[in-house]
C-alpha cells in the first residue's frame, strides 16, 4: 500500500506541481527582462523625440 501512495505523489508532482513551477517562474522571466530590456530603451533613446512624447515633463 505504500508503494502506491508514492506513485499517486509522483504523479501528483509530475501533473500539477511541475507545470504550475514552470508556468509562474516563466512569468518572472519574462517580467525581467521586460524591466531590464525597457530601462535599456530609456537610457538609449534619452533625449530623444520619442523620449519626450513618452515621458512629457
């Protein structure tokens, strides 16, 4: 009986941890190097036309 409570974890593990964990820390990938590629942009394009219609003083 105990062997089967193992294999009921592991495939709870394989089924809804696994892709839960990929799926949020894709998430906090993407929101990374969205923050860096956009403060990249804004140092580039500083005093630029561009610059100033997105960020009016």
């Amino acid at each position: 009986m105990l062997a089967m409570a193992g294999t009921i974890v592991i495939i709870v593990l394989l089924v809804i941890v696994i892709p839960v964990v990929v799926l949020i820390s894709g998430g906090v990938g993407a929101a990374l190097l969205g923050g860096v590629i956009n403060s990249d942009n804004d140092h580039n394009s500083e005093g630029s036309e561009l610059y100033a219609l997105e960020y009016p003083d």
